[in-house]
C-alpha cells in the first residue's frame, strides 16, 4: 500500500475513534438526561480527544516508564535519529530512555511533527549500530504513516479499561475478565498486523537494505524469551515485536505478525542476499 494512502488510511480512523467515542457518550448522555446531557457529554468527548492528541505521547511513555533523554546524556544517539528522522521525512522525535535490559523499543505522538521515540538500555548494549539504525527507521515509518496517532490512542484507551478494573476491589478479577476483552476487541478492530510489515518495509528503504531490519527482529525475538518482562500488556502494539509470553490477558492484546513471517518477507526484498553471503 501507498505511503499516502497508509496516512489517509490512519487519519481517517483516528476520525472514526473520535466519532465513535463522542457518540458513545452522547448515547450515555441522551440516556441519562436528553439532549442538554447528551451536548455535555459530547462537548466532554471533544475535550478528551483533544487531550489524547496532544498529550497522548506522554501519557504512552508514562505508562512504560520511560524518562526523556537528554542530547547530553547520549549526542551519537541523538545525531542518529535526526539523520534517520531527515531521511524518513518527519521532525526529530523527543527521545526518552527505558531503564531495563529487554532490547525494545516504541514510538508514540500525534504524527511527522509531534512524536516520541523511545528506546531501552538492553537495545543500546545488544543491538549492533546497523540494527538500531533499522529498528529506529521503522518506529519512524510508523510516525511517517501516522500509526502513532492511532496505536497512541488505542493503548491509552485500553489501558485505562483495564485499570478501571481496580476500582472493583474484592470483584477486580471479575471486572478484568470483562473489560480485559472488550479492551483487547477495541484494539484489534483499530489495528492491523499489516502495519508492522508496512513499517519494516520503510524501515529498509529508509536504511538501504532489508537485511539489519531482519537480523534486528532475531535479535529482539531471540532476547524476548531470556529475558522476563512485565507491564501493562494493553502496550503491546506500541513495541516493534511483542515482547510479551503469549498467555493470559497478554494472549488477547497480540497484534503483532509472526517475527519468522516480517523475517521471510524483509529477505524476500532481496532474493539473492544468500548468493551475495557466499561470494563474500
């Protein structure tokens, strides 16, 4: 699919979910005290939105406990990404910095001009620069087809369904076991699994080979089952793999594509790479 038509794609849904989250409180409104209720809730609706779009960044890397990265803190890192930013079209996203050894990393924001990456730790020791460079190019394909404004606003949504759930006290299991599901059916109807081969697929245009995008996604999928990991599985569709064990609550929030099939795909935009190795 076209690069224009992935943002005409993401605009409009991120319309819909603000459609369909004012007309949701509206019928609530309506149900509870007519029309005057009904322009509350609505007006009410148009506030949170507002809100979520433009603070939805820092609400996503709050939930995963990054903290803001300083140019000082890290210069290479940085002149990195805003290379990477030029060649991807899109304004240098703040950077910020997961404290934990799982390589991983996310983007989040609003779009081209507003966005946040982050990183963790474990990318930066494990990853070689060839790698990090093609998993940064593809969190900025996200940020260039705007899916940050639609995965930011979906995990912050369905985050908060699930910690709603603690409100419930003694009958919190309970409550999870219905807002668990109805948050994870919100998130899939939202997403799609193509998104992450449109991103790899950028992400090795953007670096000039398909090849460290491939070997970073072994990379992350070989760290993600020795080293254990815990959050809010609500976040999931922000990272570039899942970096989730796929059981439990985590199992219904999976909307990422097999690592092995973004692997075959990205060594299929270059068939001859094995005829390549052996002349080497």
């Amino acid at each position: 699919m076209g690069g224009r038509l992935l943002v005409v794609r993401n605009v409009l849904k991120g319309w819909a979910l603000l459609i369909g989250v004012c007309g949701t409180l509206g019928l609530i409104g309506w149900g509870l005290g007519g029309y005057r209720l009904l322009s509350i809730f609505v007006f009410c609706g148009v506030l949170l939105a507002g809100a979520l779009y433009w603070y939805g960044d820092r609400v996503a890397v709050g939930l995963v406990g990054a903290r803001e990265l300083p140019v000082g803190e890290s210069p290479p890192l940085h002149s990195t990404v805003e290379r990477l930013a030029a060649l991807a079209g899109v304004a240098k996203p703040r950077l910020y910095l997961l404290d934990d050894g799982l390589p991983r990393a996310l983007a989040a924001g609003r779009g081209v001009r507003g966005s946040a990456l982050a990183v963790s730790t474990g990318l930066l020791t494990a990853a070689s620069p060839a790698e990090l460079e093609a998993v940064l190019a593809h969190e900025l394909a996200h940020v260039r087809h705007r899916d940050v404004v639609v995965q930011t606003s979906v995990v912050v949504m369905a985050a908060t369904f699930l910690e709603l759930t603690r409100i419930g006290g003694w009958f919190s299991r309970a409550l999870l076991f219905v807002f668990g599901p109805v948050a994870a059916a919100f998130v899939h109807l939202m997403l799609s699994p193509k998104r992450e081969f449109q991103a790899d697929a950028a992400a090795a245009a953007i670096c000039g080979s398909p090849h460290p995008m491939a070997d970073a996604l072994v990379r992350l999928d070989q760290a993600s089952e020795l080293v254990s990991f815990r959050g809010s599985p609500a976040t999931e569709p922000l990272y570039t793999i899942n970096p989730f064990l796929e059981e439990g609550l985590a199992a219904l929030f999976v909307t990422h594509p097999p690592v092995g099939e973004r692997i075959r795909r990205l060594r299929e935009l270059d068939p001859d790479w094995r005829e390549k190795l052996r002349a080497a």
